[in-house]
C-alpha cells in the first residue's frame, strides 16, 4: 500500500482553489473600474489646461501603482494556482495509486480463488479416486442409514448397481436384526468420544442373490456432518483360513480326531468339575495298535490312513458322545471318559472294543487282524495335572503292551516307580561309558556233537556302581529307547573284534574262533553302521570271516529290501551273517531266500520246550533246522541247559549250541583261559 502526503485534503483544497479565484474576480473588476474612472476624469481635466499636468502625473503614478498591484495579486494567483496544481496532482497520483493496489488485490484474489478452487478440484479428486480404489466396499450414509454413496467393490460385494443404492437402501437392509443392533451399540461411544478410534465388528453381509459374506465392518463419523463412513473388508476367507488353523491346532488331519491339545484340554475340564461336583468321576485309557508301524511297513505306507480311520471308527462306535477320543501319537489314541457311572465302566469298554477287534480289518487287498494293547487310569483322586493323568495312562498301557499285547492294564503307583527307576537307569547309562562301567562278557558256543568250542558270543553287562551287575535283557531295552544303543553297540563291537585278534595272536590253534556280535534295529538303520564295522575291522586287524554279525528276525522283516541291500555289502566285506531269534517273527520264505545269512539261531524260548516225554514240543525246532539245512545254512541253538536238550539237537542234526549247560557268560580273564586250557572241550 502506498500513502501520498499533501498539505490539503481534498476537499480543502477544492474549497480553497474556489475562493480564490473568486477574490481574483473582483480585483480584476475593481481594478478596470477604477482605471476607467480615472481616465474619465483625465478626461475633463484635461480640458481644463492648466490643471493636466497636475492630473497627467497623478495619472500615471496611480496607474503605475495599480498596475504593480495587479501584477502582484497575479503572481500571487500563479503562486496558487501553482500550489492547487501540485495538490491536484497529487490527489491524482494517490487515487492512481489507489486504483493501482486495488487492481493487483482484485488479481491477487482471483489467484487465490482460483488455486482455491483447484486444491479443492485436486483433492476431491483424490478422495474419490481413494473411494472408489480403496479395496474395501464403502458408503457413505445420512443419520437415518440411507446410503447417498457407494463405491464399486461395495457394488460387486453386495449385487446391487449405484442407481439401485442410492437413496434407496438403508445400510440395515444388508444386516441381520443382530447385527444391526450391534452396530447401533457401537456407535454410543462415538457419540460421546469424537475422538475415539473407529469402532469395528464382524458382521454377515446380505447380498442381492441371498449369500451371505462374513465381513469386517468398521464405521467412522464425517467430521462437521451428520454423515458416516461405512467400510467392509471381505474376511471370509481369512475366517476360513482361521478355521483351518483352529483344525490343524486341535485336531489330526488324517481321522478328524481331536489331538493331544485338545484332549487334554478337555481334561483339565474333567478334573475341575471332578472337584467341584459331588459324585462326578472320569477316566482315561491310553490306547496303542500293536506293531502299527510294522504292519504298516509290510502292506505298505498306502494302507495307514485306512487302517488309522478304521481303527478310530471302532473307537468312535465304542463310546458315548460326551467322551473324547484323541489320536495324540502315531499309533496312539486317547479316550476320556466323562461322569463315569460304575466303577467297572473303563474295563467294559476296553472289553468292548477288543470284541471289536476280533474281526479283520480290510487294507487293500488284504485281510489283516489288529489288535490293541490298553492302559486305564480309574482313580484320579490325586492328579492335580492333566499331564499326569495321561502319562500314567501310558505307563499302564506300555506294561499291557510288554505283558504281550492285545491285552490291558490298570495303573498302580508300581509303575511309576518302575518308570522312575528306569529313568533314572538312563540316566546311569549315558554316564555309564565314560566310567567305565559297561563290561563285555563272552558266551561260549560249541559243536552240538563234539562239544568243542568254535566262537563266543559277545554280551553288554553292566556293573552298576549300586545296583551291581545288570542283566542286558534290563537295560538294552532302555538303550534303544533313548538311542544309546548305537554308541554302545559300537563299543561292545570295537571290544569284542580287539578280544578275538588277541586270543587269535596270542593261542596258537585259536585263529579258527569266530566272534558272534548282535546289531540291533537302531544300529542297523544308523547311516555310518558300514563304514563303522569297517574302521573296527581295520583297526583290530581281525580276518572279516572271523566276525559273525546277528539281526534278529523283526528287525530283518522291518525292511526286507533295505536290510538285503545292507546285508549284502557286509557280505561282500567279508563278515558272516546271522538270524536271531529265528522263529518268534513271521519271516517269509521268499525272502528268507534272498537274505545272504549263514546261520540261523534257533529261539531259547523253543529249546526250553524240548522234553524227550514230550516229543510234540521239539517240532518247531525240528522244521527250523530241516528249513535251514534245505537252505544251505547253519543252525545255532541258544538256551541249552540240559543234556537232554543237547542230545535231541544232535539227533535233530543241528550244528552249534550254546548255554548255560555249556557255560555262563564270562568276562576276559575267564575267556582267555578257556581258550589256553586244552581242547577245550565241555563235557
């Protein structure tokens, strides 16, 4: 803005420049009248002759100073008129001004307007393009619900086109009476909290055709208006995919069971209303198929998902629909049985399901029969865990399943303790190594005819530094449930090889002893058991002929072509090969064909049942050596202890014996001066 600074303001200077000229008006006048009057009497005077000098004088003078006075008040006029000019001018130059600054606001203002006006072009276009490309259907709706704007996903979403919607649908209109009350909930605290978060909730959205899609509604108030925002996020398929999740986290995929989660979940349940409701009592039996895996290995991997829903249906038929049954292991089931009436209620059950399972099941082509080794836990009185109860339930069902399976059994404090004991024996052993307290012991094994001695068998015992000696029938099981028995069966195998090269060196006449070691299921399938056997065999220096490894008859049929493809290799190493336990598995003659063993050991369980008054019994070991003879092999028999025994062995032509009739197990020392002493033969 620019100021202009006169001496009048205009009005005043407009008054002013009036007045003057009107002063100089009348000068003007006066001055021309009084000249004309002076020259009047010039005139007559100067008729008269003597007087014109006189007057011609004063003439003049007054003419002169008239004159002088008029040029005065002239330049008096110029001065002003001068000064009014200025003023003017500068009023002039201030209304420019003036118009000047008004003129460049007016544009300025436009400007603003304009860029005004485009911002909010701009932005409306961004909030619609926002609208409409935001992913999410949403409206816009008045107090009342009516919708006045819908974008296209709200459109696809519901079935209906914009002219369909606007002003003619009510947001109520695609909820249900529930939901529609909910919502109406949710906007209290909006009306009492502008600020507050915008509320949301899981509503069904009703469409055009009648489907209904799970939605996330959320709703936020148009801030200065009466208006409300609605948005729906389409989560069905995330409600789907939770629902999936909730399955898999709680149920098994292959019988639809509840899993362990879920079951003991349950209990928990149970075990609260046992301690708050007067005469309510529950059980739990733990339920195992027997040689699951071995039966599935044998019909093949194909046949488990129809033997596990097979099973779990008879399971399923067998109880009430207030109970709970779990697969919670991969042959392993769990019931729950909930407000058990009678006391005898578990074993009935048990009872039940093992009539069931009487009758084969199909798998495949194939008729098998399954049976099913069971623990129950009756008394929960004292469980305060879910946890406890089901452990104790598969205690009871491990000593079913060692009782000799398809049976049950009830749970007694014994078998925790036993199973503490056992613990506690695993924990023993994996120190036992490195004190040294595991010990080889050699068994010897004779001609059946001669009774002269041809090798040892090798023996684990340990020489616990509490309990004594132990048995390995006690602690080689405990062993292969941990895995120690890899790392054990190495060493009993390095020892026993360096024994037999020492006994070899150091008797003249021994070299032709063989050495008999027992591989068991885990060794077998350990990926370096070749290479193992190997450094050993390198290590010791023993002639690989000289070294008999055993496999018993469960662990060959575990995988008969893995184990003929591994006994194979050991073969072509040199090592002599063995059967175990021949007899107590079902071993197939076709692939008893291609195993390449040497020798079959017949069953200590068979050898004790000969009786010479009992002819009968010593059948089964007759077809094992007619079997093995037909095949080329060698026979062993474990378990002699009798001279009977041993003479119906050599009149059943069997080749080789051991036992107790022979000798007991022995420790270096002993072993080395058996081989010292002449023969030897035991007589």
């Amino acid at each position: 803005m620019v100021a202009i600074q006169t001496g009048l303001t205009p009005n005043e200077m407009e008054r002013e420049s009036g007045v003057g000229r009107a002063a100089d008006h009348l000068g003007l006048i006066a001055i021309g009248v009084f000249a004309a009057m002076l020259y009047a009497v010039f005139e007559v005077v100067t008729v008269v002759q003597g007087l014109s000098v006189y007057f011609n004088t004063i003439s003049i003078l007054s003419i002169s100073v008239f004159s002088q006075m008029l040029i005065n008040r002239s330049k008096d006029a110029e001065t002003q008129l001068a000064r009014i000019n200025r003023s003017l001018e500068d009023q002039v130059a201030y209304r420019t001004a003036q118009l000047q600054l008004s003129y460049e606001d007016l544009l300025s203002e436009n400007a603003i307007r304009r860029q005004t006006e485009q911002k909010l072009k701009d932005s409306e276009t961004r909030y619609r393009t926002m609208f409409e490309n935001t992913g999410m259907a949403t409206i816009i709706v008045e107090a009342d619900g009516a919708i006045i704007l819908a974008n296209r996903e709200f459109c696809r979403l519901s079935g209906y086109s914009l002219d369909d919607l606007a002003g003619r649908k009510t947001l109520m209109h695609f909820l249900s009476e529930e939901d529609e009350a909910r919502i109406r909930r949710l906007e209290l605290p909006r009306a009492a909290n502008t600020e507050a978060a915008p509320p949301h909730m899981e509503a069904q959205l009703q469409g055009r055709d009648g489907t209904r899609v799970q939605v996330l509604l959320t709703t936020a108030r148009i801030p200065e208006s009466s208006r409300t925002l609605v948005s729906f996020s389409d989560v069905s398929e995330l409600k789907k995919a939770q629902e999936t999740i909730k399955f898999q986290a709680f149920y098994d995929l292959q019988t639809g069971l509840p899993n362990k989660a879920l079951f003991l979940d349950h209990l928990k349940m149970a075990m609260v209303r046992h301690k708050s409701r007067t005469g309510y009592r529950y059980a739990v039996v733990a339920v195992n198929i027997d040689r699951f895996k071995l039966t599935v290995d044998s019909l093949g991997h194909g046949v488990e998902l129809q033997l596990l829903e097979l099973f779990s249906g008879i399971l399923r038929d067998a109880t009430r629909p207030v109970d709970t049954v779990a697969r919670i292991g991969t042959g392993e089931f769990a019931i729950l049985l909930d407000d058990v009436g009678e006391p005898g209620g578990p074993v009935w059950l048990v009872q039940k399901i093992q009539k069931r399972l009487q009758a084969p099941f199909r798998l495949g082509s194939e008729e098998v029969f399954v049976s099913a080794s069971f623990g129950l836990v009756t008394n929960c009185e004292d469980y305060h865990q879910a946890e406890h109860v089901l452990r104790d339930a598969d205690m009871a069902m491990l000593s079913a399943k060692e009782a000799g399976k398809g049976r049950f059994a009830v749970y007694d404090r014994t078998m925790h303790e036993q199973a503490v004991r056992l613990l506690q024996m695993e924990n023993d052993l994996r120190r036992a190594l490195d004190k040294k307290e595991l010990k080889v012991h050699y068994q010897p094994i004779v001609a059946c005819d001669t009774r002269r001695l041809v090798g040892f068998e090798a023996l684990a015992r340990w020489e616990h530094p509490e309990w004594g000696l132990i048995h390995p029938d006690a602690f080689i099981p405990v062993a292969e449930d941990s895995g120690l028995i890899v790392e054990i069966g190495h060493w009993v195998l390095h020892e026993a090889c360096l024994q037999l090269r020492r006994i070899h060196q150091s008797q003249p006449g021994a070299d032709g002893l063989f050495m008999s070691v027992n591989l068991s299921g885990r060794q077998l399938g350990h990926p370096e058991i070749e290479d193992q056997t190997r450094r050993v065999l390198n290590d010791s220096g023993l002639d690989p002929h000289r070294l008999k490894l055993e496999i018993t008859e469960s662990v060959v049929m575990s995988d008969p072509e893995a184990v003929i493809d591994l006994l194979g290799r050991f073969k072509r190493m040199g090592v002599r090969l063995g059967i175990d336990d021949f007899g107590t598995g079902y071993s197939s003659l076709s692939y008893l064909q291609k195993f390449p063993v040497d020798t079959l050991k017949v069953d200590r369980s068979f050898v004790s049942r000969m009786d010479p008054h009992h002819p009968e019994n010593q059948k089964i070991v007759e077809i094992i050596i007619t079997l093995a003879h037909s095949l080329g092999l060698g026979v062993i028999a474990e378990g002699v202890e009798t001279s009977e025994q041993q003479s119906i062995l050599s009149f059943l032509r069997c080749q080789f014996a051991q036992g107790f009739l022979f000798s007991h197990p022995m420790d270096r020392p002993a072993m080395e001066a058996l081989v010292s002493s002449p023969g030897p033969i035991f007589c």
